[in-house]
C-alpha cells in the first residue's frame, strides 16, 4: 500500500504520463455510477452498487487531492464535447 506522499507521486506521474491515462479514470469515475440516483430492486444489488460507486468516488477523491485543475479541465472538455453532440 502507498503512503501519501508516494499515492501522490504516482498518481501524478501517471496522469501526466498520458492523455488517455486521464480520459480512463474520467471513464471509470463515470461508470462507476458514483453519481447515480434512487434505489436497486434488491439490497443485494444495492449495496454491489453502492460499493462500486464508492470506488469511483475514491478515484474522483485522488483527482481532487492530487490534481484538481487536471479534473476541472476533463469536465470542461467533457462539457463542450456534449454540448456539440
């Protein structure tokens, strides 16, 4: 497990390592369902849910943390992308 001062160092390394590096979490924070709303049919599918998107909330929470103006950015850059669609 990293500690902080190492998480911070890797996470940065790799975003800017590569635009698709960045574009993947952005994907993986967006299917996570982390911003989903209203309730599953079941519990059992709920809290699979819920733990999934906590996961995205936690690579979201890293964007923050490390490299915020690189996450303000991507949402930019997804906002004007769905405006043009």
């Amino acid at each position: 497990m990293l500690d902080d001062e190492h998480l911070k160092e890797a996470f940065t390394n790799a975003i800017t390592s590569s635009k698709y590096t960045e574009e993947l979490l952005m994907h993986l924070i967006e299917k996570s369902g982390c911003f989903r709303q209203g309730l599953a049919k079941d519990d059992r599918t709920e809290n699979y849910n819920r733990g999934y998107g906590d996961f995205g909330l936690y690579i979201r929470s890293l964007f923050l943390q490390y490299a915020p103006k690189t996450y303000l950015e991507l949402i930019e850059r997804t906002n004007e992308n769905d405006t043009r669609d």
